[in-house]
C-alpha cells in the first residue's frame, strides 16, 4: 500500500490551531483503508489549553502522523492525544510523553522535538510528532536541512512522494538514499539502520526509517589587510574578525559581512567574492568564498610653524619635516612623533607652544591634527664704547641707544649693523677707533656678532700762546743774541710746536722756552733742534726736541737765537712789552738756566708756542 506522507502540515496545522484558539471535542479517527489500498493520514483535532496569565509557562504540542492511529499522553496529565494535544506546563516541570498504538498499528517512533521509538521527556516549550505506521509497513521519514530521495527494493517506496508501503511479513526491503541538489547523505536512523550506506529491513513489524539529508556547507573566509584595524561581523552570525574569522555556511545561504573600522582607521573597501566598495558585502553561498577588507590608518596633518625674530630649524621623527622648507607632514593615526629645533649661529631656540610645551624635547601622538610653534629669538649682545685721549668729544649710534657721554653701551640683535659716529667738541680733534674692526675714520659700520668694545680716541685741543698771529711788522734781530719776551700759557697742556714769522729765507733759529722766575727767564723747559730749523719766508712751526713736554698754566719766557743776523714779523712798542736778551753764540749750548738777562721795551715778535 502506498500513502503520502504529510506529517510536517500536520504539524504546522496543529501550531496554528493553538494560536486561533480553536477547539474540536469531537476527535477524527484514524481513516480506514481505500479499496485501491491508500491510506490518507489524518490529524486529531487540537484541543488548547487555556494558559494562565502568569507565564512563563511552557508548551508541548503533539500530533500524530504516519498513517496508523494511537493515542499520546502525558505524565503529569495534560495531554491525550486524541482528544488533547497541546497543553501548558509549569516551568521546570519534566514532561514525559507516551505512545500507545491502536489494534492493526504499529508505534514507530518520535520526530521533532523527540527522535527514535523511546520515552520522550521535554522541559520547555516542544512540538512533537508521534508516528504510528499500520502493522508490517515500512515508513521512511526524510530529516536534515538538504534535499533528497528513498527507494526501495522490492519496489513501493520513492520518497520524497510516496514514504510508506506495506510488505508481507519477513520480507527483505534495501532502501538506497540519493541527495539532490546541493546536499548531501548524512545518514540512517531508525529500523537497526546507520551509516550512509543501503538500509536493509527485514518486516517482522511495522518500522520507521529516518534519512537524513545536508545541505553541503562551504567557508566563507574573511582576511583583513591593510595598515589600519577593524573588525567583520556577519549575518547569519558565525565570523566575527577579529577573534572567528572563518565560518561554514549551507549552500544557498546569503551571508552580509558589515567592516566597521577601529578609532584612528578607516574601512577602506572590500575584494574578493564579487564584493568591493565601502558598503556591506553580501556572498551567495555556493562554493568555498574568500573576502578580503582593507583597513588603512588615519591620516592627520602635523603642522610646525616658525615665531620670534631668529632663525632655526625644526626636523622630525619619522621624517617629514625639516622646517625651514617642508613645515607640514601627515601621519598615520598613532605615531609619534618627535620634534627637534635647532637654532641657527646668532639665535637660541625659546621654546614651544601649541601641542608642545617649554624647551625640552617635543613628542606629538597623532590622534587628529596637532600643530606646533617653536619660537628662535636672535641673540642679544652688549656694544660698549670708550672715550680716550686728552680731548672730549661724543659718539652716537644708530640705530639708537649710544650716546657717549651719558650712555656708552647698548645691546643689539645678532647680525645688527650698528653705525657709530665720532663728532670731537671744542678744539678736539678725532683721534680714531680701536677695536670693532673700526679704524681713523669718525663714522664706522660695526655687524652685531658678540659682545664688542671700541674705543674713540679724542685729542685735546690745541691753542698758541705767544703772537702767532702776523703783527705786520719787521724787527731785525742780530745773530748770537739769545731774545725774547714773555707770554702766558692760560691752561695746562703739552707743548706740541715752536712757530715763528720769518721775513728772510735761509737763517737758522733756535727756540729755549724758560719759566718766569721774578719777572724774568729763569729755569729752561723745552728747546728746539740743537742744529737749529732753516726758516722760510712766512709762518713756521717746528717740534721741540722731546716730546710730551707738560705745561702748567702761567708765564713763560720764549727766546730766539739766530746764527745770522734776520728780520721776523714783530712791531715797535713804545712800552708795555720787556724785552730780555743774553749774547750766546749759536752753536752753543742752550743755558739750562738764564742769568743775568739785559731788558728793553718797546717791541715784540712773532714768536709762540702751540699747546695741546
């Protein structure tokens, strides 16, 4: 006899029965045997229970299938399958379900939330099928998540359409199990049947055999590459990449791997498997797949700039910077980086601002975009002048900030040009410069580069004492008398000059100048050349023969002495003016002392003396 199995809509007819709340008091019985030998398998009416409010209580549904009849009941009591086949347990309650077949069928065991032809005890909410198969018939139940067919030998059983078929006691029936599609044959239960080989059952009752059928799994493999993190979930669950990041999938399963990037990275995009772009990746199971996803580094922007009025360099590590000339450098998210600032000859580095602190070393981790300062500030030196010499005068600079006299040093920045210029007062003249690389002239340009000491040298002014000026006149004076008058030196200096006014070319003079002693020449102070100075027609001057001669203010007597007789610029006094003289001839030796002088008035002659 052949029937179609159709346990799996009983099943699914029963579930819906409890959700409507249907209720059938009146059972259906086992249908009987058609006159072409079918039987048409019949499900019992469900009768619900009517759960109380305070789950979580648990449900057991039963129903029966397989083309035989019994009963189910339960232990404890709730169900009686026939009449009641779903009821509602308390939590933790064990139920135990028992089978009893009717006269002319055969209990062949559970499917569902229970297997095989034993007790069946469940704890938690369970749909089970009890199937009773009439007396010497063979049922053959398909399980498993793949596809496939039963046949038997001798004929009668092509399962997937006809499951069960009734033999003659004893006979020896081969099932041979073929998967279809893309599944394969897991394995016998059931009627002493295991392994994957033919079943063989000899009919000496009603029996079940179950067949089991996979769907053929295949890896799907995710690889992460790149120089950032991340992780890959999927859904159906099963990768999670970093920790799982290969799982088996059924063929036929569409499995959607999600990238999600770590702080500091991005996903970059998806290769392998037809998968590519930043959005999800979805794979069609069918055979072995692999998907790479990219994570790269975030990159931020490390920004130096370069403050203050001096000059430097900043380097980094990791290269990239040497500012100066390359002042930006992005880097991957997580590096550090270190940050070096060297001054330039004539500057000091003063520190760091911004994502750096003080004057130590700078380390920057990139975590989003940094910037730093560092500031170079220009040295700073002290150019001190000095004033020298027996004139006065002044020195300024410029830019400002000398002014010699009152303020004769200053500071400048390195590489400054300071331009000092020396003006002498009064009768002082410039002397020149020492040191700063300055020499006579009064102005000199001096380039800042440490400290620098210059010296201005003035000389003091010189003044004649005596009648340097031409008094228009002509007095004779005769050779080998040694003549002169008196004249006052009104402030101490050092005799620098003899000078006279000559009417006649040729003759030779020689000059002693004495201090006063009473009115008269006493002790000698300073002479010219003992050969004598040839004069020239007008006004000369000529050095006496030691220099550095001091004098103190107050009179001297200035005495000429000619080898020839010479007439020199003078004029006649009538009085006013006394007139000392001595015969001395002229190569003899200056008198260190005077004597007894001879006196006259009424002339005077342009003899003097020059002071400094």
């Amino acid at each position: 006899m052949a029937m179609t199995l159709r346990f799996a809509c009983a099943m699914l007819a029963a579930a819906a029965l409890v959700a409507c709340g249907e209720v059938s008091t009146n059972p259906i019985d086992a249908p009987p045997v058609s006159t072409d030998g079918a039987v048409d398998a019949s499900v019992d009416a469900m009768v619900p229970i009517d759960a109380p409010v305070d789950a979580p209580n648990f449900n057991v549904t039963v129903t029966k299938a397989g083309g035989g009849d019994g009963t189910i009941t339960s232990a404890p009591a709730g169900i009686d399958c026939g009449a009641i086949c779903t009821a509602a347990f308390s939590p933790g309650t064990t139920v135990t379900l028992t089978a009893a077949p009717t006269v002319g069928s055969t209990f062949v065991g559970w499917t569902g939330a229970c297997t095989g032809a034993g007790a069946c005890a469940v704890t938690g909410d369970a749909m089970i099928t009890a199937q009773f198969a009439p007396n010497n018939s063979l049922l053959v139940v398909l399980a498993g998540t793949g596809t496939g067919q039963v046949v038997s030998t001798p004929a009668g059983i092509d399962c997937g359409v006809d499951c069960m078929e009734a033999y003659a006691p004893g006979t020896m029936v081969t099932l041979l199990a073929v998967a279809t599609g893309d599944s394969h044959f897991t394995g016998w239960s059931g009627g002493g049947c295991a392994g994957t080989g033919t079943c063989v059952v000899t009919l000496t009752a009603a029996a079940m055999v179950t067949a089991t059928f996979d769907l053929n799994t295949y890896p799907l493999t995710v690889t992460r590459a790149g120089t950032g993190t991340g992780t890959v979930t999927s859904a159906p669950a099963g990768v999670t990449c970093g920790a799982d990041c290969s799982e088996n999938y059924n063929s036929g399963t569409t499995v959607t791997l999600t990238a999600v990037a770590a702080n500091g990275s991005t996903f970059s995009g998806w290769s392998g498997a037809g998968c590519a772009g930043i959005g999800t990746c979805t794979v069609l199971m069918t055979a072995a797949r692999a998907v790479t996803a990219t994570f790269a580094l975030s990159q931020f922007p490390l920004t130096v700039t370069r403050a203050g009025n001096g000059v430097g360099t900043v380097t980094s590590s990791p290269a990239g910077i040497s500012c100066g000339a390359d002042c930006s450098e992005n880097y991957n998210f997580g590096t550090v980086v270190a940050l070096t600032a060297t001054a330039n000859s004539g500057s000091t580095f003063a520190g760091w601002s911004g994502a750096c602190t003080g004057a130590g070393a700078c380390s920057v981790t990139i975590g989003a975009a940094a910037s730093v300062t560092a500031t170079f500030t220009l040295n700073r030196y002290t150019l001190t002048t000095t004033r020298a010499g027996t004139g006065s005068g002044t020195v300024t600079s410029s830019p400002a900030g000398i002014n010699c006299g009152a303020t004769c040093s200053a500071m400048y920045d390195f590489g400054t040009v300071v331009t000092l210029t020396a003006a002498p007062t009064g009768t002082s003249t410039f002397g020149g410069y020492t040191g700063g690389g300055c020499g006579a002239g009064a102005v000199c340009n001096i380039t800042i580069t440490a400290n620098t000491a210059v010296t201005a040298t003035f000389n003091g002014g010189s003044y004649t004492a005596g009648n340097a000026t031409d008094l228009g006149g002509s007095q004779n004076i005769s050779a080998n008398f040694l003549l002169g008058s008196r004249l006052t030196v009104p402030t101490a200096g050092t005799l620098t000059k003899f000078g006279i006014i000559s009417r006649d070319a040729g003759p030779r003079v020689r000059f002693g100048l004495y201090t006063n002693v009473g009115g008269a020449p006493g002790a000698l102070v300073a002479q010219s050349a003992v050969g004598g100075t040839t004069l020239v027609v007008g006004s000369q001057e000529f050095n006496p023969t030691v220099a550095g001669v001091t004098l103190a203010a107050g009179d001297y007597w200035l005495m000429g002495l000619f080898d020839v007789g010479t007439n020199v610029g003078g004029e006649a006094m009538p009085s006013g003016v006394v007139i000392d003289y001595v015969s001395l001839p002229f190569t003899g030796t200056m008198p260190s002392t005077f004597g007894m002088p001879t006196s006259y008035t009424g002339s005077r002659f342009n003899y003097w003396i020059r002071v400094q």
